[in-house]
C-alpha cells in the first residue's frame, strides 16, 4: 500500500469486506499522542481565517517537549503551519536532539514550576517520558514497570517569567503543558491578564491527581476558556473571547451597560435639578 493513504481505513475496509472506496483516501500527518495537533492546527487555522493574520508569524510554547517529533504538540504546527516557538525541556540528556531538528526554535532548560525558586528536582524515568518533578508520579506509575533512573537539579522558571525572558513578553498562540503531574499548578500560575493562549492543551493525568480534569476544566472556564476537545490523555481550550458570537455578545452587553450607565447618570442629574427646585419653589 502506498505510504500516502490512510493506513488505518483500508486496513478496516479489508477487513470488513468492504468495497475500496474509487477515490484515494489519504494518510493525515499527525505526531500528538491521540492526535490532539490535527485538533489544535485546525482550531488554529480557523482562528486565523476569521481573525485574518498569517499563522507563520505566529509562536508557540511547549512545555515538556521531551521528543523533537514523537508525541510532539507542536511539530505539526512546526511542519504545516511554519509556526516556531519555544520548547522547554528539563531534561538535559533530550535537549541536543531538540536543538538539531527544531530548526528555528528556541531551546530552554528549565523546570517550569509555580513558586519562586532558582533550581528544582528533576526525578528522571526509565522511560524519560514520564520524568517528572514530583518523585511519587514516577514512582508510583500505574502502568508499565518503570525505574527511577535520576535524581537530577536543573534550572527553574516560573511561566511567566518564561514568557517574558524568552518570548519578549508576548503571549504564544498555542500553549501546551505537558510536565507529568504539576500541570494545573502550572496553568494556574500563568497571568491571564497579560498572557492568553489562544488554544491551550494540557495534560490532567487524572490517575495522579483524582478530579483533575474537572478541577482544570473549571479554572480554565472561569478565565473564559471553552473545552473544545478531551483525549484519552489530554484536555483542549480555547479561549471564548476570541469566538465571533462571544465578540459581539460582549460587544452588545458594553453596550448596553455603557447606556444603562448614560441613563444613571442623566436620572441622577434630573434628581439633582429637582431637588434644586424643589428648595427654590418651598424658600418661597
């Protein structure tokens, strides 16, 4: 079969007995881990299209990178979109893969964290994609047996410093997280007042943290984000103000608490003038 079809279709149109279809069905490019970067990419695309701005001036931020294209949140984006960003990663055995294949975008060492601190404890896994700065999520892995392999100190950030520092200060299209158990810490320290993704994938890992989809889901919608997507390991937000029917709800209700306000202040005024009156016409 050629290697430009949808592998997965025809395997099921086969083994069903099915009829090919007489048009080519081709394969989708993703590299997420459930496919969350076809989701993001047209999220973001649709955005751009009724926002009308080009997409490759647009950055991105990856925290916990880890691979330069295996379960990568912004390779497709990197590849389709010509978008580039940064990429955080704190291990420092990944970190020379990352800077020779992701050409054009900016490498950083750091564990993010959310208190202020200059180093952190980066608990290194057998399978270094379920490192973590909290020991028990790599000890206590339900899945496949894993070791601790290290116990390393590197350097830490907080987000928002980190966007200030290595993005100029200004806010990434597309957020991801990704850091193995620290997620809705990390989202919950990021000031939405002067930062705001407009698609944002994080990672809950409910089994390390009982009810942490909802917990996260319910921060994130108090900031006027919208789920727009939930994989098997992954949650995807965007933020509703950029929506056109949420813009012009928002615009209509400025509205009309600028003329509720207008109305107040004229009612205040005609009080004001009465009472005037009503000293001047009771002197006589």
């Amino acid at each position: 079969m050629p290697d430009n079809l949808n592998v997965s279709l025809y395997e099921d149109i086969a083994r069903l007995g099915m009829k090919r279809p007489d048009i080519a069905v081709p394969h989708t490019a993703s590299y997420g881990q459930c496919g969350e970067d076809v989701v993001v990419c047209a999220a973001l695309r649709a955005l751009a299209f009724s926002e009308g701005f080009e997409l490759s001036a647009q950055s991105y931020l990856e925290i916990g990178a880890n691979h330069p294209v295996a379960t990568s949140a912004t390779w497709l984006l990197h590849e389709k979109l010509g978008m580039r960003g940064v990429l955080v990663e704190a291990n420092p055995d990944l970190l020379d893969d990352l800077k020779q294949h992701r050409t054009g975008d900016r490498i950083v060492h750091a564990a993010i964290v959310a208190d202020t601190k200059e180093t952190a404890h980066l608990f290194v896994s057998s399978k270094n994609e379920l490192s973590s700065i909290n020991k028990e999520f790599v000890t206590q892995w339900p899945g496949d047996p894993v070791e601790l392999s290290a116990d390393l100190v590197v350097p830490a950030l907080r987000i928002n410093n980190l966007i200030s520092e290595h993005m100029a200060g200004t806010s990434p299209l597309f957020l991801s997280i990704d850091v193995e158990g620290a997620d809705f810490f990390i989202i919950r320290d990021l000031d939405f007042t002067r930062f705001r993704p407009a698609v944002i994938q994080i990672e809950p890992s409910d089994h390390f943290r009982v009810n942490n989809s909802q917990e996260i889901s319910d921060f994130l919608c108090e900031k006027s984000y919208m789920l727009i997507g939930r994989t098997d390991v992954n949650l995807i937000f965007a933020d509703a103000t950029r929506l056109p029917l949420v813009q012009k709800l928002s615009e209509e209700l400025h509205s009309a608490q600028a003329a509720q306000q207008e109305a107040e202040e004229k009612n205040q005024r005609l009080q004001e003038r009465l009472a005037e009156l009503s000293k001047h016409f009771l002197k006589k």
